[in-house]
C-alpha cells in the first residue's frame, strides 16, 4: 500500500484552537498514524483541537476507532475536540455514528477552524 495514501499535520496559531488535518483514506493501514496525531495534542485542559477532514476520501471502521480514542482521551483531559469539514460519505458515517453534528446552514471549515468548536 502507498504511504502516500493518507495525510496527517498539525498546526496552533497562538490562543486559538489546534487544528489536526487529515488527507486521503483513512483506512486500517494508517488508523494508528491518525491516532497518534490526535493523542500528541490532547493534553489536559489544553486548547480546543478541531480536527479537519475535510480532506477524507475513505474512512472505515479502523479509522473510526482512531477518532473515537481520541474524542475519549480528549473528553478525559476535558479539552473540546470538533470534527469538521466532512464531506460525502465520511460526512454519512460519522453524522450516523453521531462523532459530528451537520448545522444548517454549514459554515466554511475556516469558520468552524476559527470557533475551535
């Protein structure tokens, strides 16, 4: 499989929220490289983390487990962690799943990134 099939970065501007984003399929073979980006920024009380995957093609249930860990660690270090951007069918499964809400009217990921939630 082509390492080049997922993406993840991470980046905080100041007092505003750490944004993680995620690029490409997020799929067994990279579901741990997904969890260890979002477990590197969960700390206690930290800031915000909004997690942009807008950039998701695939996701599937391995995937899924990564942003679950992560949404429990975060909830354990109080810190708000917000999935935003979701697209097609990863929007699908993770509106049905409940790990995002879809707003109506949505807002551009940059408005979502810029609330930290």
């Amino acid at each position: 499989m082509d390492t080049e099939q997922f993406q993840a970065w991470s980046s905080c501007d100041g007092d505003g929220p750490v944004i993680v984003c995620f690029a490409g399929e997020l799929d067994l073979a990279f579901a741990d490289v997904a969890k260890r980006a979002l477990l590197a920024v969960v700390t206690a009380g930290g800031p915000p983390i909004v997690v942009d995957v807008s950039g998701l093609t695939f996701i599937d249930a391995a995937g899924i487990r990564s942003i679950v860990a992560a949404q429990t660690a975060a909830r354990l270090a109080e810190q708000p962690l917000r999935l935003v951007g979701a697209r097609g069918v990863c929007e699908m499964i993770l509106e049905l799943l409940g790990l995002i809400e879809v707003d109506s009217p949505r807002r551009p990921v940059r408005a979502e990134i810029s609330h930290g939630g």
